[in-house]
C-alpha cells in the first residue's frame, strides 16, 4: 500500500532534491576532463558513488518518511477530533434528511441528548424542518429552545465527486452531503438589542385639528374650561407612558416617549382618540385629535420629520386618526368619524390664487386625473382647460380611455362647438410634446400610480394636484402647489370654488357648467352623501353659471345592458355576516364595468341591515372592487389592507394574479381580522 502512495509538491522536491544534485556534479565532472583526465575519472567514479548512496537512501526512508507521515496525519487527526468533541460552540453533523450523525460535548450538553442520539434534529429543534434544511447550500436563522434563543448556521458539505474520483464510490448521484451546524447562543444579545431599542425615543406631534369650529360654538366663559379639559385629558393619558409633553402653540403639543412604550399605546387603539370626545362644556360639536408619530429610526431628528410627515398625512385624511410613520412603513389608526366641513373659505382663494401665478409663468399645461376617468376627474379637468384659457394659456387633457358613463359628456366639447382638435391627448402625445416650459396638473387623484401617465409626473418640474381623497403612504411628491381636503364632496367642488377666485371675468359655457355640476352630482350621490355647506354653494355657482339639472341627468343616463348588469349584481348580493353585503357584477356586454359596479354597491346601501357594501367586476385583466358605506363603517381603511383607498364612506381597490372567488374570500378575510383587532365594531 504505502508504494502505490505517491508524493508530490513541496515534500517530493524537497525529498528529491539530493538526487537532481547528481546532474550538477555530473557537469561540473564532464568541465574536469577537459582539465586532466585523471581528475575526470576521479570525479565520474566520486559521482556514481554519491549517486548510489542517495538512490539507496531514497528508496530505504520513502516508506519510513511516508510511515511517519501516516502516524503524523493519525495522531493530528485524532487531536483535531478532540478538540472539536471539546469546541465550546455546539457543533452537529446532520445526514441529507436531517438526521443526527454526531454531536459535540456542547451541543450535547444544551439539547440534553447523548452523542448516541441519531434522530432528526427537528425533535430537538421544530423549526429545523427538511423543507428548511433545504432551501439553500448556507443558511442562518434563529431558533428558540427552552428558554434560550440560538442562531443556527447550516452548511451543506458535498462529499460523493470526491469520494467517486478516489475510487471509493461508484454511483451517478452527485447531490451527496452532510450538513453541519452549529449554534450560538444569542439571547443576551437579542436581550441587549431590545434594551437599547425600548429606551430609543419616538416623537409624537398632537394637534386639536377642529380647535376653531369647536371654539366657535362654545361660549367665551367655557372656552378656557373646555381647553383645560383637554390639556388635561392628553396629559394624563400621555404621563402613564413616562412621557414628555410640551404645549407649542393653544392647539399643538410635542410629545417624546420611549419606544417600549409604544406598543401599550397600540394595543389600547390609542384610546385618546376616544376619550377627548367625552369632553363636553357646552360644545355641540366634540373635540376630535390628529396624532403623528415618528419611531424605529436611529438619529432623534428624523423621528421628528417622520412625525411632522405622519401629522400631515392625519390631517390630509380627515384628522380624528393617529399616523405611525417609521423608516419603511406607514401605519393607520383612528379615522372612523366623519370629516368636518369648515366654513371659511380661504383656503380656497389662496390656493385660487397660487394656481393662477404658476400658470402665468407656463406657457402650456397638461391636466390629467386617475385612470379609467370618471365624470369627477373630466369635470375637473375642464374646470383647469377654463382657467386657463382666460389667461390666454393651452391646455391639453390627458385621456386615454371613454368609459360609457364620460362620452356623453366628452363628445360635447368637439371642434364644432369651438373646441381645438387636440384638446384630448393621449399618455404617448402627452410624453411627446412635454417640454421644460409645460405644467403638469393632477386632479381626483394623489397617487402616481393612479394617474393616466406616471411618466409626465417624473419629467414635469411644476406639478399641481386637486384631490379631494384622503392621503396614503404613496402620495405625489414634489408637487409645488397641493390642494388636498378630503371633507369636500368632489374635485369639482373645489375647482368650483378655486374658479370663483381666480378671475373676476371668467365665463363658463353651460356645457362646461355641466360638466362640474355632473361630477358633483355623481360623488355626492345626488347630493344625498358628503354634502355641506359649500357643495350647495359650489352648485349654485355653477347654477348662476348656466348648469340645468336636467341637461345633467340625461347626459348621466345608462344604457339597458348596464342597467341590467346593476340589477344582477344587487340581486345575487351576498350578505356576510348579517351586515355586509357582497357581490360580483357581471362584465359581458358592458363597455364600462366598473361604473356599473360602483352604482351597484351604492344600490346596496339601500337595503336594510347592510353597513357595507362590496361590489366586485374584472375589467383589462384586474379585479376592480367598488366599497361603499353610509357611515358607521370606514371602508377606506378596508380598502387600504387591500392596497386600494378613497373616502371613509367611498372607496375601492384593485386586485391582481387572483380569480373573483379568491378575491370575495380576501375580502371576507379582511372583515373577519378587522373585526377581530377591533378595527370594526
């Protein structure tokens, strides 16, 4: 055996040098005859000698070097295996099907087991599965044994080519190992790790966000009383949380408290919201917050920037709600009453005439609203075409589809009745005639993702948005002018108002009055949801303006295959949980689905018992589902779990890579888990 062993490297070149030796002496020998002969035979004999004694040598110590060697790679191997049996790391080898084949004293001495112990390592460990085992060739991932918490690190070992190539094996399959892991004990460090998370500090930004209506109402006596109160009741609230709490101005307050202390004030659904209500001195309306929340940063002030954005977003979507916003994640609470409709309208003449100064310094603009547009984001878009045609400015509208329900409205403004012929682009014209000096204005939508060309959105630097939609996590940035309220009714609306504003001498065609007047009409239901104040005020302008209602209601009138379509839909309408009701609407033969959807689940709300209405329809390959409610149920905090939003009585989703029946059991799932977190009662 030991001569069939060969050498090589280092050792062979040391071992053989003494023989390559022989070819110096013989030259040098061969240099002598040339010198005198007898010296060169002298030499030849001396060489030969010399030759044969290290041959001789050679072939007498190989075996004993190759011995020595043998019982060397013995003996280190025996000490490598003791000090592996005694590695203060707990170390286990595991066969391919997670079997144990052998354990150190340490991993031993943790699992409790003897080094015989040869079943699979998830009776010790659960989470050790063979499904986990093999997702890759190196792992790493925490596993919890009794009271201990270990980081496990797995490691495939593939021995079959090698064993093959030496002629050990003789099999085909390549996929031959053993795994091997060890375990490293990190439960103090997980524990110092909370330590230092629990005492980060989160900031918190409070503001009374109706201070002015409520104070309104309230007789001056009282109305020191009345803030008192609720100083007092965010105080105590805040205090029981070691908090610090500073007043800023007579309706804000700054508050720091520890992060270990946030989950207590999440599981309680930061019952402040609630509680402030309760606080009645003669105010008819109650005293709602708007809570924002900065956490899970490592530097204090971009906690507070999170914050001041979390406030923004509470107030954007009504108020009464608290906004958690950390590095990665937006979070929602709150948000179940109505919005307050405030009465001043200043707001809305200076925004009027924000918007008039950035349209005298474009030279062109492109008005655009969401996707699949409806009667509310073509009103709107005609409000802007309006303003600016009385500043002497183009304005182009970006459409890029006519549902059913808009081309009665649409086809009005043609080139007969003294429209330009490219009053309508679409998202490819838009993109290929965008240039620096051109405007972008956004209108029924704040999301990027909504409009009808993302792209104009990433190449405009002047970018305006009307919405009248509460605000998530992925809103428009950028943006140098932002008129968001979602207590109005509609976009028309607003733009009725900010065109009231803008120029003394404006003047709208009856066709454009309609238009506005039409968009308000559908998204207040007929004027029977989300009316104020100031809608009435909006339609009486556009009433004064040349608006007949009924113009309006003949344009708005449905086909019979969409009407039969609303009827199905009501009539197979599914009631989930005795109070919510849910439904398909059929999509054949019907040119716009999705409004007949809508007006399916506005139909509905008709029923008695029913507090939510969920109408689904696919269309282009997606799943649209229209959410409607009257006002115990915010469906827009249902719709946002499935990645959509809206109003807390108006809302809607879009669902993907699903069919209609996996999308109705999403939704029953997210009641059955709102209802069960509290979030709907």
């Amino acid at each position: 055996m030991g001569s069939e062993i060969k050498l090589k490297g280092k050792l062979k070149a040391y071992i053989l040098t003494p023989l390559m030796l022989t070819f110096l002496f013989l030259a040098m020998d061969i240099w002598m005859y040339f010198l005198n002969i007898k010296a060169g035979v002298f030499g030849t004999v001396c060489v030969g000698v010399y030759f044969v004694i290290v041959l001789a040598a050679y072939q007498y110590h190989k075996p004993v070097i190759l011995n020595e060697l043998i019982d060397f790679a013995t003996q280190y191997g025996t000490v490598q295996k003791r000090l592996l049996n005694e590695f203060e790391i707990p170390y286990g080898l595991l066969d391919s099907n997670g079997r144990i084949l052998w354990m150190n004293k340490e991993f031993s001495r943790i699992t409790g087991k003897e080094k015989r112990y040869n079943k699979s390592i998830a009776s010790i460990f659960p989470e050790m599965t063979r499904e986990q085992l093999l997702k890759s060739d190196e792992q790493e991932f925490e596993v919890p044994f009794e009271q201990q918490i270990y980081r496990a690190s797995l490691k495939k070992i593939y021995f079959t080519e090698m064993m093959r190539e030496k002629g050990l094996v003789d099999t085909e399959d390549k996929q031959q190992y053993l795994m091997v892991v060890y375990l490293y004990d990190e439960t103090k460090l997980n524990r110092y790790r909370k330590e230092i998370q629990d005492v980060q500090l989160v900031a918190g930004l409070v503001y009374i966000d109706n201070f002015e209506e409520v104070m309104e109402k309230v007789e001056e006596v009282k109305q020191s009383l009345l803030l008192a109160l609720v100083d007092r009741k965010i105080n105590k609230y805040f205090s029981e949380v070691d908090a610090l709490i500073k007043k800023t101005e007579k309706d804000k307050y700054f508050v720091v408290f520890k992060q270990q202390y946030l989950g207590k004030l999440e599981e309680d659904k930061y019952s402040i919201l609630e509680e402030v209500k309760t606080v009645k001195v003669g105010n008819e309306m109650a005293v709602t917050l708007s809570i924002g929340i900065g956490s899970g940063c490592k530097e204090y002030m971009q906690n507070y920037e999170h914050a001041r954005t979390s406030i923004d977003l509470a107030l954007g979507r009504g108020g009464d709600q608290v906004v958690r916003k950390t590095e990665n994640n937006v979070y929602y609470y709150g948000g179940n009453s109505r919005q307050v409709e405030k009465n001043t309208r200043v707001k809305a003449r200076v925004k009027s005439l924000a918007l008039r100064e950035i349209m005298m310094s474009r030279d062109k603009f492109f008005v655009m609203g969401h996707c699949i547009a409806d009667i509310d984001s073509f009103g709107a878009a005609i409000g802007i075409y309006c303003a600016g045609r009385q500043l002497g400015k183009k304005v182009q509208i970006v459409l890029n589809e006519v549902t059913t329900s808009l081309r009665p409205v649409k086809e009005g403004f043609s080139v007969e009745n003294g429209y330009p012929e490219d009053m309508f682009i679409s998202s490819k014209e838009a993109i290929e005639n965008y240039d620096y000096h051109t405007a972008v204005v956004v209108v029924d939508t704040n999301r990027p993702n909504y409009t009808e060309c993302p792209q104009l959105l990433n190449k405009s630097k002047t970018i305006v948005v009307f919405d009248h939609h509460r605000q998530g996590k992925d809103v428009i940035k950028n943006a140098v002018l932002s008129y968001i309220e979602p207590y109005a009714s509609s976009t028309c609306e607003m733009i009725a108002e900010v065109l009231q504003y803008f120029d003394e001498d404006i003047k709208l065609s009856t066709r454009e009055a309609d238009s506005i007047y039409a968009g308000i009409l559908i998204d207040t239901n007929n004027f029977m949801t989300k009316t104020g104040v100031r809608t009435f005020e909006a339609a009486a302008y556009l009433k004064r303006c040349g608006a007949e209602v009924t113009r309006v209601r003949k344009m708005l009138r449905n086909d019979m295959n969409a009407y039969k379509a609303r009827a199905e839909a009501v009539r197979h309408a599914q009631v989930y949980r005795g109070q919510f009701a849910i439904s398909v609407c059929p999509a054949d033969d019907i040119e716009s689905p999705t409004v007949a959807c809508a007006q399916a689940a506005n139909e509905l709300l008709n029923i008695i018992g029913i507090r939510a209405s969920f109408v689904l329809t696919e269309y282009q390959g997606k799943i649209y589902i229209s959410s409607r409610s009257i006002d115990e149920i915010n469906v827009q905090r249902i719709m946002e779990r499935l990645g959509g939003g809206g109003h807390m009585n108006t809302a809607g989703a879009q669902l993907t890579n699903c069919t209609m029946e996996e999308a109705c059991e999403t939704i029953q799932d997210t009641l059955d888990e709102m209802m069960k977190e509290g979030d709907i009662k």
